[in-house]
C-alpha cells in the first residue's frame, strides 16, 4: 500500500539565512510619518501656495518699485481692496497684491539663500569640530567669543557698515550664524564618534571624512533639518525686523519688510495696508516651522518604531 501523505522537500542552504523581517524603507517610513499629520500636510499646501504665488506672481504683474504709473493719479491713493485690486492701493498708488508678492520673493531668497550657506558650512565644520579633538581646542574658543556678543548687534554693525543691500544682507545674517550651527553638529557629533563601530572603523584605517560621511552623517538628518525649519523663518523674521528699522534692503528693492517700515504710518487710518504685509509673513514663518519641524521628527529613525 502506498504512502501518499508525504513528499520529499529539497534542501536550501540559503533559506537559513532569509530574515523573516517586514522590507525596510528609511525615506518610505520619513514620508508615511510626514503625512499622517493632517496639520503638516495643511501647513505644506499653505507654504507650497506662497512659494508658488511668490514665484509666478512678480514674473507676470511685472511689478517694478521703480515705475509707479499711478503715481501722480490722486484717483489711485488709499483704494480698498476689490476685484481689481485685491489687497488695495497705498498711499502712492501701489498695487498692494503686486508689492507684497514681490517683497515675499526677496524675502524667501534671502532667508533660504542664508539658510543655505549657514548649513553647509555650519555641517562640515561641525562634523570635523566634533572628531577632531584637536581641532575642538581652536573652535571652542571662536565660539566662546563669536556667542557672547548678540547675533542681532553683529547684523545691525555689518549693515552699517556695508550699507542697505540684498547680498550684504545674506553676508551680514550668515557670516557667525554657520557657528551656532557647527557647535550644534558637534555635540551631536560627539556624542556619536566613540560608538564601536566607528573605533573599529578607526582601527581599520578608514579615513577621518569617510567616517564622518557613512557613519556618522546618516545619524545627523534629523537633527540638520531641525536646523533648516528652524533657520529659514528665524531669517524671514530679521529681514522684517532689519527692513523695518530700516537697514535691511535698498529703498528700490522691495521686501515684506520695508513694506511694514513703510505701512505702520497708517496703522490707524488704513489698518489693512500694514497688516496685509505682516500677516503674510507671520503666515510663511509658522507654516515653513511646523513643516519643518514635522519633517525633523519624522525623519528621526526612532519614531518609525511601531
């Protein structure tokens, strides 16, 4: 009688060897975490909105702070938003919609454009300042003397000294801010660099920058896009503060800013004017930090752990 109730299976030497572990996606899991959160994903289309209307809105207005074809037109003064004029006219007869597009370009350029700068320096020196023991003696003590005098009186001197202007800005807001962000890379670096694997690494042979980029770097992605969210509307806020006491940006180069410096006169009368220009930056800083900081935590592997 035969015996049909088993069968033979063939033997796999590599099927030990099969992790039985649900597939892994790093930047997967980053985007999944991202957009759970309803009020990032709000944040998000608000940021991308302004950004986008920035962009495309100066290009087809054509808006030139220069040339006012309403200006000697008493007609054109003061006008309350409509269907022409969305935001109204001011006090010369400047399109309000046109102005404050364009000022919110020069700004987002300005604080991204620093923010940029700040972090690549600011990543690569503190990667270094952080394992190299020898090189942390020097830049403690740079540090020490570049932190003890505020950032803003620093700002304030540089501009002062260069003059009003767009790239002196961008000079004046990243020339010791990349500091703070290379003494924040550090700790973090610090804190990593004696771990085993990068001492075996090190016994190894493997070059200082190869560590640094393969062990150490891949630990740091959250921690340098909190740096970003949180630097892109700090920059946003000085080049309204700057603008508004006056010596941020040339009289010709608009700005939300100057725009504020120049509306507070008529805070009482047409409180529209000045507000319009402040709201759009309050509402650019908050979005891009909540989805920044949104971004920062899901980036962090350790909050992918279900």
């Amino acid at each position: 009688m035969e015996d049909n109730k088993f069968e033979f299976v063939q033997l796999e030497e590599n099927l030990s060897e099969h992790i039985a572990a649900p597939h892994y996606s790093y930047w997967k899991s980053v985007f999944r975490k991202f957009f759970s959160s309803k009020i990032a994903i709000l944040m998000l289309v608000i940021s991308a909105a302004v950004i986008l209307m920035s962009i495309i809105q100066p290009m087809i207005s054509g808006f030139d702070p220069n040339h006012n074809p309403n200006i000697n037109n008493p007609s054109m003064k003061f006008l309350y938003p409509s269907l022409q004029y969305p935001f109204g006219t001011d006090g010369v007869g400047v399109n309000i919609f046109d102005s404050v597009w364009a000022g919110t370009r020069t700004s987002l350029e300005i604080s991204i454009i620093a923010t940029t700068i700040t972090t690549v320096l600011g990543v690569i020196v503190g990667a270094f300042w952080g394992y190299s023991k020898k090189l942390d003696a020097i830049m403690i003590e740079l540090y020490n003397m570049v932190a003890n005098i505020p950032f803003t009186l620093i700002v304030m001197v540089l501009m002062y000294v260069m003059g009003a202007g767009k790239w002196q800005l961008i000079f004046a807001l990243s020339v010791t801010s990349w500091l703070g962000v290379a003494y924040f890379i550090r700790v973090q670096v610090m804190i990593i660099r004696d771990r085993e694997y990068n001492l075996a690494s090190r016994c190894l042979g493997t070059p200082t920058y190869k560590v640094l980029i393969h062990n150490v770097m891949p630990y740091l992605i959250s921690v340098i896009v909190t740096s970003v969210s949180r630097d892109i509307p700090n920059y946003i806020s000085y080049e309204v503060f700057l603008g508004y006491i006056g010596i941020g940006l040339k009289e010709e180069e608009a700005s939300l800013g100057r725009m504020i410096q120049e509306y507070a006169q008529y805070m009482q009368s047409y409180p529209h004017i000045f507000w319009i220009p402040v709201f759009i930056s309050a509402l650019i800083s908050v979005s891009l930090y909540i989805v920044g900081q949104t971004l920062a935590d899901a980036s962090d592997p350790r909050t992918h752990m279900m």
